[in-house]
C-alpha cells in the first residue's frame, strides 16, 4: 500500500509519501516540508490567517513535489491521510479541502489523522516498537504523557496545565533578547552558563500526577531578570548564559521528575519491552534528552527518540497514522471535518480544556 500524507495544521506545510511493504515494515519514499517561518517573523508568533493562506499555496506544491521525489504520480498511490485537527483551524481546512479533492479526483480512500496521534505513532515508523508503550510529546504546542496501546487507542496520564515547554524556551529567548526560535538558542547560551547560580521554581512536583505548568518559570525568570538590569543597568553576556542554564536546568528537571512518575504508572501495567519514547522539537534539546534517559535507564525501560526531522511536525507521521487506520479500518469520506480541539484520549479533561 501507498499513502500520501498532507499536513498543515500549523506553521509547516507538508506532504509525504509512505509505502507499506508486505511484511508491514513502513518505508518514507519522499517527506516534504515547506516552513514558514519567515513570513511570522516580523509578527512574534504564527499569525492564523497569514499561515492559512500559505497552506493553501503551498498543498499543491507539496503534493507534486512529494510525488515526483518518491518517483510516483497519484496513480501509484492508494489512500490518502491528512491531518484533519487539532490545530489552527485554517491551515487545517485548506488541508483537508486538499486531501478531498485528490480523493474524489482519484478515487482514492480518505484518511483523517489526529495530528498527535502522527506524533505519537512515530515511534514505530522509525523504529521496532510495540504497544503498549509510554510516548511523551513535548513540542512547542504540546506537552503531554500517553500511553499508547494502540493506533486509535490512547490513554493520557497528565500533561502541561498552561504553556508548552517550547514555548517557554520561545518566551525566555525573547525576554533576553535571543532570536527565535528559542529553544537552540537557549540551549547554545546554556552551555556557557552556571546552571546553580538562579534557582528558578519547579512547579507542581509537589503534587502527586504528571501534571506540569510551565508559564510561572518564565514570570520567575522575568523578575530575575529585571532584578540584575537594576542592579547593574544591563545584562552581561554571562548573566544571560546563566539565566539560561537555570532557566533550562528547571525545564529538565520538571520533565524528568514527571517522566519518573509516568513511567511508574505504565510499568505497573507490566508490559513485555518497556518502551519511552519521545517527539517534539523539544526532545531535541541535549541536557532534557539526558535527563530522560536517565530516568529511563533506572527504571529499566529503552528510551527511544525518532529523528529530529519526524520529531517535528512532517507528513510522513500522518501516513503513517493513515496505514495503521486504515489497516484498522477507518476510512472517512467527503464529510470529514476540520477539528480545532481533538483530544486523543476521549476520557481526558482536555475535552474540556485547553486542548493541549
Ligand atoms: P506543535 O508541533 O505542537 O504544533 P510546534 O510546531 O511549535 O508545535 P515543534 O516543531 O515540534 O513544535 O517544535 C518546535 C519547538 O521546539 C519550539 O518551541 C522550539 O523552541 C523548541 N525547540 C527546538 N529545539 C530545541 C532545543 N534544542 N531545546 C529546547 N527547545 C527546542
Ligand atoms: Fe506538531
């Protein structure tokens, strides 16, 4: 079977081409990603209409390009998956309006993924993983422990109350002045801080669960901040490298302490190869990925980490979702619908809240 994947439920427009081969064994023929990054530059954040409208430009692009690097033309293809919410609602119609018209144009099956379950099943695109196994997604928009017992089947243990982890990075690296997106750059200047020299808070360790809260870090390095600029009139360059750290230093440890008790509640289900697996453009940063494979490693479960270009949002994780749907069955038609909020697991307080 041959998939094309469309996503496009952020600021990444993307499309892939995937083959299953008989044994099951998944194989990316092609994985295209147009960015658009520059166009938000000047705006400090995604703007939902300008992301909308270069979705809309670029599906098409995408598309071609995806085919013509894989070899193939829609003909060879034989389903087509897209990520069909959460996200903003814009970029995720022009999406899906998309993934229709190639459907019914081609006659093809049609697929709607839920754009964190691409993450979560990633694991086993780039690697020989079985259910159950513990995924922590940790991105810019996202924070969040599941469970994954299955392609439609997921269980969430806690997740971030307030913001991202990427996010913070992305706050903290605008408070010092650092370019966007934070995360790297915090992560750079880290490496010539003293991580001891601000204790910033760790939230919520306190408390029992693997909820976690990001938002009063970035208030408590502001204060710090604006404390040293008083003091002195400015930040040196080694300030800021030490705010870094510490700011950094907190993140790891918040995440690693949380990942303990995740893994302490999927262990007692004693699965037969404990399995952590991470994704997310935070899973990139060094000391975090340390920190959980610390924990990992004491707790006698592998840690696993797909690479950076499908920890990030891509298409070829849509794809793949599609296979296992539709191996399972799923199929949608010309009434699927665009979701804004679409929590993958249906018993979680996320259905209420945030989404995230
Ligand atoms: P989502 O995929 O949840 O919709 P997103 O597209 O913003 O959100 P990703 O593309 O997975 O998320 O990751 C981007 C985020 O990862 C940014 O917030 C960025 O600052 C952060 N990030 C990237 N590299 C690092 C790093 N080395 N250390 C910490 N954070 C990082
Ligand atoms: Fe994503």
């Amino acid at each position: 079977l041959i998939l094309l994947g469309l996503e496009s439920s952020c600021d990444d427009t993307a499309a892939a081409v995937l083959r299953i081969d008989a044994d099951g064994r998944p194989k990316i023929l092609s994985s295209v990603v147009h960015g658009q990054t520059a166009l938000h530059a000047d705006f400090g954040g995604v703007v939902p209409e300008i992301a909308a409208r270069a979705h809309a430009e670029k599906l098409d692009i995408c598309v071609r390009e995806a085919l013509t690097a894989a070899h193939l033309t829609l003909r060879d293809v034989g389903a087509v998956a897209v990520t069909s919410g959460p996200g903003l609602i814009g970029g995720v119609i022009a999406g899906v309006m998309c993934a229709k018209g190639i459907a019914a144009g081609a006659g093809l099956p049609l697929i709607g993924v839920n754009h964190l379950a691409g993450h979560a099943l990633t694991p086993r695109l780039t690697h020989d993983v079985a259910y159950p196994y513990l995924m922590l997604l940790v991105s810019g928009g996202h924070c969040q422990f599941l469970i994954v017992r299955g392609a439609d089947d997921f269980t969430r243990l806690g997740g971030t109350i307030d913001d991202a982890p990427g996010e913070a990075f992305d706050k903290t690296a605008r408070l010092l002045g650092l370019p966007q997106p934070g995360g790297p750059n915090v992560e750079r200047e880290a490496l010539k801080g003293d991580p001891t020299r601000f204790r910033f808070p760790r939230p919520l360790l306190d408390r029992p669960g693997c909820d976690m809260s990001f938002s009063g870090l970035k208030t408590a390095l502001l204060r710090t901040r604006d404390e040293i600029v008083a003091q002195k009139f400015g930040l040196t360059r080694q300030d800021r490298a030490d705010l870094c750290a510490g700011f950094q230093a907190a993140v790891r440890d918040v995440l690693a302490e949380k990942t303990r008790r995740a893994l302490t509640a999927y262990l007692a289900e004693a699965p037969a190869t404990p399995v952590i697996a991470v994704a997310g453009g935070v899973a990139a940063n060094t000391a975090i990925r340390a920190g959980l494979e610390t924990v990992a490693a004491e707790m006698g479960a592998s840690f696993v980490a797909p690479p950076l270009a499908l920890c990030t949002d891509n298409a070829a994780m849509i794809a793949y979702a599609g296979a296992e749907l539709f191996a399972l069955g799923h199929r949608d038609d010309m009434t699927l619908a665009a979701r804004p909020r679409w929590p993958l697991d249906h018993t979680s307080p996320a259905m209420l809240g945030s989404g995230k």
